[in-house]
C-alpha cells in the first residue's frame, strides 16, 4: 500500500513538474486572458488610461510547475523508507 503511495506521488509530481499534455500552461492562460480583460475593464469603466495587467504569482505556470517538485520528492523518499 505503501510503494503505491509513494508511486503515486512521484507519478503526479513529475506530471505536475514537466506539465504533462500542457493542461497547465493552458488553464493559466486562460485565467490569465479573463483577468487582464476584467482589469481593462474596470479601468476603462473609472475613466483611467489603461495599465498593463501583472498576472499574480499563483497564476503563473512555472510557479504551478514548480509545486510538482515537492511532491516528486515526497515520494522519492517514500520509496526509499519502504525499501529499507
């Protein structure tokens, strides 16, 4: 039970980790796409010139990507306590 935890884990991670069928690097864009119109938006309904839309942090593919990491060693090291 144990080993497929630890498979799983690692599985997800590196799915997460090299963006496996680019499923990340599209939802970010398409969230990235709406909030920049919603910010043109709102800043053409104030009567401000517009600004350029900074996509935050938790948005951005390489950060999402990253979060894989963790888990790829989380279940590297399962794996490794249960073959000891």
């Amino acid at each position: 039970m144990s080993i497929g935890l630890a498979v799983l884990f690692v599985v997800i991670g590196a799915c997460v980790l090299f963006d496996i069928g680019g499923f990340i690097r599209r939802r970010c864009g398409q969230v990235q796409r709406k909030a920049a119109d919603r910010h043109r938006e709102m800043q053409w309904s104030h009567g401000r010139l517009e600004t350029p839309y900074i996509p935050m942090l938790s948005v951005r593919p390489a950060f999402i990507r990253a979060l894989g990491l963790p888990l790829l060693i989380v279940g590297a090291l399962l794996a490794l306590l249960h073959l000891d």
